[in-house]
C-alpha cells in the first residue's frame, strides 16, 4: 500500500502496521487518522490477511493520541461529524467494532490519550518493560472520547478503571500486566519477536474459527450471556464455519496427523 504516515508489512497472513511518525511521538492529526482507516479497510477486506501487528515508530512511543499542533479543517469531507477522523475512529481502530480479524497491540514506550485507546481496541496488548498507560486527556482540557473511558471500565471494573480516568494518571507496563490489560511485557528490545509469536499462534488456528469466536464475544458485550448463547448460531460468521472446510479440513488433519492446511477467510 502506498502510505505516508505508517509503514505496512506483510509477512504471509500476518500485517504489521508501524504507526511512523516519530518527530510527533507518533501522535495522529487527520491525514494520519484517514490513511490507517484505509490500511484497517484493506486488512479487513483481503482474505490472505488473518492478523495484524499494531506498533509505534522508534522506542519512544506507541502513540502519542491526537496531534494537537497540526490544524484540521472540519469540512474535510472525510471528517466523522466534523472530527479529524473517519467513522472507525481514531486510528482507523477505536470505534471499528464489526471488526472481524484480530489485532494485536505491541507497546513500545508509553501509549497515552488516543494511543492507548488504539490499543486497548485491539485483541491483545504486548508491552515493551518501558511503556507506560494512561488516558491523560484531562490534563489538556478533554476527556477520552474514543472508547477508551467505556473499554478500561470493561478491562478494569469500575474502582481501578476510576482511579485512572480521574486521576488522568499512568501506568507502567508491570501494572497494566498484573491488572489484566496486558497479555505479556518483555524486554523493550524482544517487543516485535513477542508480538509477531502471538500473531503465529494465531495463524496456527483456522480463521473461520477465529472469526466465528470474535463474532460470538462481540455479541456477548452486545446482547449479554443468556442472548448471546442463544442467538449465536445465527450470526454469519458461525453458520461459515460449519459450512466452510475448515470444519472438515480440522478433523482430517487430526485423523491423519498432520497439520492443517486452512483456507483463506471470506
């Protein structure tokens, strides 16, 4: 893809996204915002892509939140409701919640404001030791209004999701660990070997799966448990499961002993 403001790399199924302005601390104005809505629609569209590696410029930041210095016209026509973004939110990720493939969030240095709303819409965060976590937009004069003040209630319960969002405080990686928001923190320097191991775990997993799993959890934070299990079997994603090969290529593989060889999700 042509981009300006991220660099993408495809490596087989797996996307890594490298947010690329360092001179910013990776902070995103409209343009940058534009450009990752069009990588996230790519990555969603394309069947040989199943995964994709969020990640920051330099050892620095992940990402800064919104570039407060770089002027925006509200009549840009791309603009959601007059806001330097498209209708998928900030980075083309915090309100693209029909989202069907993982996403993988690798922190390196801190990730604050629409940073780390960016990654806490992703699947699962990796964390370089070094990062550090907050929604600091009250310091400046604004509050988190890219789902990140909903998503740390969700990931943290309603007393420690309080003391981050009115305190505007961060956090460091060892935290963000033991309170559940990170999956894993290594050394700063094994950051994109961590992310890329998860990525491959799973890429291991037949993506009708994967994708029939994300479509059940989004309908349980939509309609709750007794609802979601009860009107599972009707979303798109489950029904192309048991009618894909996948379903069929699983068991064969197991029988035959050998490793399954998955289509391409559709």
């Amino acid at each position: 893809m042509d981009t300006r403001f991220c660099k993408v790399e495809i490596d087989g199924p797996i996307m890594t996204v490298t947010i690329d302005r360092p001179e910013m601390r990776n902070a995103l104005h409209g343009d940058a915002n534009f450009e990752l809505g069009e990588v996230f629609d790519h990555f969603e569209a394309t069947p040989q892509l199943w995964v994709a590696i969020l990640t920051g410029s330099g050892d620095k930041a992940f990402s800064a939140g919104a570039d407060l210095r770089t002027p925006f016209d509200k009549n840009d026509p791309r603009a959601f409701k007059g806001m330097p973004v498209p209708e998928t939110g900030f980075a083309g990720l915090v309100w693209r919640f029909n989202r069907r493939k993982p996403v993988i969030a690798a922190v390196n240095g801190f990730a604050v404001g629409g940073g780390f709303e960016a990654a806490l819409a992703c699947d699962i965060i990796v964390s370089a030791e070094s990062a550090s976590f907050g929604l600091t937009e009250p310091k400046v004069g604004l509050a988190a209004l890219g789902g990140g003040i909903q998503r740390i209630i969700q990931e943290l319960g309603p007393k420690r999701a309080h003391a981050m969002l009115l305190t505007a405080r961060k956090i460091g990686a060892a935290q963000a660990r033991d309170w559940g928001m990170v999956a894993e923190v290594v050394p700063d320097g094994e950051l994109m070997v961590c992310a890329r191991r998860w990525a491959e775990e799973i890429t291991a997993c037949s993506p009708a799966s994967i994708m029939a799993t994300k479509a059940v959890m989004q309908s349980y934070y939509d309609l709750g448990m007794e609802a979601s299990n009860r009107e599972m079997f009707a979303l798109p994603e489950v029904r192309s499961l048991f009618t894909g090969p996948d379903a069929r290529e699983g068991g064969k593989a197991f029988a035959e002993k050998r490793k399954p060889v998955w289509a391409d999700p559709q």
